[in-house]
C-alpha cells in the first residue's frame, strides 16, 4: 500500500489527537492550544486564496520564532504553496536577490524587519505583504515624518502603514473555509535559502517527501515525544527548524516560543515551562555557560534536558559543563542546508559509557549516519577512505532527505551531486572515519590550511585554543605566507571581552598551541576581537574572515 508522504499530515495528527492539548506558548503571552492553532492556520489559508495565492506560488516568512511563524508556514503548506523561510539577519539587497530570484507572490515579515523590506518591496514580485503590528508601521511613519524637512512622510508610496496588512485582521476575515488541493509528495513544498557562508545564497528545494521523511529522522533521532516542550533557540527559517516544525507538532509536542536567544531568558523558560528540549549552536552554549557562570540560574524545572548542537563541534570543556553542570544531555548532530540538514548523530551510546570521560571525545565527532541515510568519505578518485580516523576525505550523502535541486540553478545542481562521484550530494566538508564508522569533520574543503605543503585543520587548532582559559571564541583561518604559501591565524574573542585587554599575548597563544601540537600545526598569528561574523544559527562566518585577510592576494594557495 503506497501512502503520499504530505507535510499537511503532521498538523493533521496533532488535530486530531490533541486538539485541546496546549500546542504553543507565544511571545505575546498567549496560549494556543492544537485545534485553536490549526484554526488560525486555516485562516490564513483561506486568507491567501482570497488574495489569489495558488498551488506552486512562493509565500516568504520573514520572522524570529513566534506563532505567527509556524501559522504562515502550515498556511502557506496547507494550500500547496511553498513555504520560503528568510534569514533575518540579511540585507534589503539580499532579500530583494531572494525575493525576484524565487518570484514570491506574498510575504508575512515581523513588525522588526519591516523596515528590512520597505526599501526594495516597489522592485519585487511580490504582490501582498503582512505584517503583525500595524501600530508599529505607524510609529515608524510618524518618525518618518517628523524627521523629513517638510513634515511629510519619506518614501515614494506615502505611508509604510498603508502598503501593508494586518496578519491578525486578515484572519478575522477570512473565515476558516479554504480549498486543499490534490499534492503529491514528489512536489516541491519548501525552499530554504542557503546562509551564504560559501558565496551567494542558493534556493535549496524541498518536497514532501524529503521534509517528512527527514521529520521522521528527526523524531527517532532526537527521541521527542509528545510530552516533550520545547524551546525554540534555534531559528525557525533555518532548514524549518532542522524539521522541527514538523517533528514537534507531528508528536503533538509543545512549542515555546522566543523572539531571539537571550540566555536569561532560556534558563527560565526552561524553569517555568518545564522545558525538556531545545537545540543551540557551540556559540550559543557558550553564551549560556557565561550566563550560567556569572549568575548561578536553576538549569531545569520539572523535565529533564537535552540539548541538540550542531554547526561546528563543540570543545570538550563545553560538553562537559553542558552536561555535568547543567545536568543536560547534549547531543551533535551534523548536516547542511541541501541535505535535510540532519544525517549524522554522535548519539551512539553504545560506544561510550554516560558517565565515562571518553564520552567527551565521541560527543565531539559528527557521528554516525542517520537511519536511511548514506554517509561516506571519499578521497578525489571517489574512493571511501580507510577507518584509521587519519586519512581525509570529503562527506558525500545519499538519502530521502537530500535536496531535490537548487531553485533555478542546473549546472550548480549537477555539480553538486557528481564532483567526486556521482549521484551523492557533495558537503565540501573534510573528514576522518573512525574503526565504528563515525565521521570527524576536519574543515571545509574551501576551509584547509595548506601550509608547506602540509595540511592543517582549523578545526582542531581551534578545539586547542579553546582550552586556555582567556579564550571565549576563536576562528581559524589561512593567512597569506611569503615562505609557506599561507599560515594559521587565529581571531579570538577574549574570556575578557576586552580585546584591547584580552588577559592574554598573541606570543602567549602561539606558545599554547606549539606545545599541545605539531610545530607545522601551531597557529602564527593571533587578531583579538570583540566578536566573530556568524549566520543568525551561530555558525561562524569564516568566508568574511578570509575575504578580508586575503583581499589584497590573487587568490588562496588552500581555496579547494
């Protein structure tokens, strides 16, 4: 019997077995239970039909994790349109690239990134734009105007108010009588904007098929239940919340939502909320450790906690306070934006001991591949390497929840997915296999320090930096060399805060690395700074770093 595999069912269920179960915790204080939520999403729904919006058109989300997200993403769903989560942290120009590049037919933005749009939305597709706090478009109005010379509001369209709708209002109206076309599962449902840690953002496109099925990973995985609450520290528009929007309601879970990480915050959500579940990138664990150091806050309510980490592994010292101080469980999971993303796990506890020291260095690995999913390591000639966890290759992917293609992009799809062999999706990550199959990323292919013809990876130069205790964040990249081609340098964000007193020398840190590794692996150069670039998930921007290092330079000796 052969079932279409819809992202419309996970709403669907919770509908139905936990209609008058509490289903979300907004920002705004209000509380919604599953059939009150699914009502609104019907709303919206029917609201986008009457507003011309059909099967196939693209609907943008522009939105920290609040109800309004997950309303117009099963909204937008439920009619068969596709779902187009933005990264709040872009520019005007970037979201004018990515709004004419997916041709978006409407767009609901948080009342805080108006003013991200208003600048490009005459040069758009775009037809219907929404917004949750009308009030707010006023104010900015009338600061318009008292600041313009003449007294009128700035702009060629007069008022910002009056280009935009009430998301609220328009569901009022609309009634909660919407027409569900026929889908099939091999039907493109989302498109998730690559950060752009590599280049120009790509459109990454989804079907049905790929986000339940990698859903369904997610939720064996990650072991969520229908008793969890969790808490949304990770962005919604990232990859759908790494399946989360649709692991969590599926279950009939409780979403808690946040505008932002603010680490005060987290601790007590989770105290007063009873949280058992939430995700966070290294840089977001460390902003919680300094928290959790400096004012001492109840790290649990009633629930036990576990914590999903990803976008670079997290140091030892990091795990450790994770886990034996705020008594959380962490796990590490890995993927990318084209993959899913998730495809590897270091939950593999049969390879480690919960209370054992060696746990440390496995929870640290990207782990072993998720059920259904095809991870290998292959050198140039597309060859696995061997599992002497010393021989590098590239992570290439095969499973139900890769990518179908990138949005407009052919010849960037074929190459993706035929570079070293064919019909894997090609990570550009760098890794290591251990005797148990567990992968170690090394670095980015396009990351790899080739110094004196040796390669050096950031990666575990970073790991080391990490263990002196007047570093709080560090990232490594290559730096132009008369003598070896291009040397490690090192920028760290000081435990002090300070970089003009960092507590630390450069001469200092060099000295650390040379004696904890390899004279060739030692980091030549040290750049305190007050903070590193990041994506709006936390994973570090190396690519800025670099552009800025070498910009007087032809090109990299390690550019991949």
């Amino acid at each position: 019997m052969h079932k279409p595999l819809l992202v419309t069912a996970f709403l669907d269920r919770a509908r139905t077995h936990y209609g008058d179960d509490e289903a979300v915790v907004a920002t705004t204080g209000e509380r919604f239970t599953y059939e009150e939520l699914g009502e609104r999403v019907d709303r919206f729904s029917a609201a986008l039909q009457a507003r011309g919006v059909e099967k196939g058109d693209r609907v943008a989300v522009l939105d920290p994790n609040t109800h309004y997200h997950l309303e117009a993403a099963y909204g937008t769903m439920q009619i068969g349109a596709v779902h187009t989560p933005l990264n709040y942290r872009l520019t005007p120009s970037d979201f004018e690239y990515i709004l004419s590049d997916a041709g978006v037919d409407a767009i609901y933005v948080d009342h805080e990134y108006v003013e991200k749009i208003e600048p490009i939305r005459e040069s758009v597709p775009t037809e219907t734009f929404v917004t949750n706090d009308l009030d707010a478009l006023e104010e900015l109005d009338a600061e318009r105007a008292e600041s313009s010379d003449d007294g009128e509001p700035s702009g060629s369209s007069g008022d910002v108010a009056d280009a935009w709708e009430s998301f609220d209002v328009m569901l009022e109206e609309a009634g909660t009588a919407y027409e569900r076309p026929e889908m099939a599962e091999d039907e493109i449902i989302t498109i998730n904007y690559t950060s752009g840690t590599t280049g120009d953002p790509k459109g990454v496109c989804r079907t049905h098929r790929a986000e339940t099925l990698h859903a369904y990973q997610v939720t064996i995985h990650q072991e969520i239940a229908d008793d969890d609450v969790y808490l949304w520290t990770l962005p919604m528009f990232h990859v759908n919340g790494w399946g989360h929007i649709y692991a969590i309601t599926g279950m009939g879970a409780k979403h808690v939502c946040t505008r932002g990480v603010d680490s005060g915050d987290v601790f007590e959500a989770i105290r007063s909320e009873d949280v058992s579940y939430l995700c966070g990138a290294p840089t977001v664990l460390n902003m919680l450790i300094d928290h959790y150091e400096a004012h001492d806050p109840e790290t649990t309510g009633d629930n036990d906690v576990r914590i999903a980490t990803a976008g670079s592994a997290p140091p030892e010292a990091t795990v450790r306070t994770v886990e034996d101080e705020f008594g959380w469980y962490l796990k590490h999971v890995y993927g990318a934006t084209e993959t899913g993303p998730l495809i590897t796990t270091s939950d593999a506890r049969r390879h480690f001991d919960d209370e054992s020291e060696g746990r440390f260095a496995i929870k640290k690995r990207q782990g072993l591949a998720y059920l259904g999913t095809d991870v290998r390591v292959v050198n140039e000639d597309g060859e696995d390497v061997p599992r002497d966890d010393e021989t590098v290759g590239e992570v290439v992917v095969r499973g139900n929840q890769v990518m179908e293609k990138y949005w407009n992009k052919p010849d960037a799809t074929e190459e993706s997915f035929t570079d070293r062999i064919e019909g894997y999706y090609h990570t550009g990550d760098l890794a290591t296999v251990d005797e148990n199959g567990m992968v170690a990323i090394q670095d980015r292919k396009k990351d790899i320090i080739i110094t004196g013809g040796e390669n050096v990876s950031s990666i575990e130069l970073e790991d080391t930096l990490f263990d002196h205790p007047a570093v709080s964040e560090v990232a490594v990249i290559p730096s132009p060399s008369d003598e070896w081609g291009e040397t490690p340098k090192a920028f760290v964000v000081p435990a002090s805060g300070d970089p003009d007193d960092p507590g630390v020398t450069s001469d200092e840190l060099v000295a650390f690395t040379r004696d904890e590794l390899a004279s060739y692996k030692a980091v030549k150069q040290v750049e305190f700074v007050e903070e590193l670039p990041t994506t709006a998930t936390g994973k570090i921007q190396k690519y800025e770093l670099r552009q800025e290092e070498w910009e007087d330079e032809d090109q990299m000796v390690g550019e991949g």
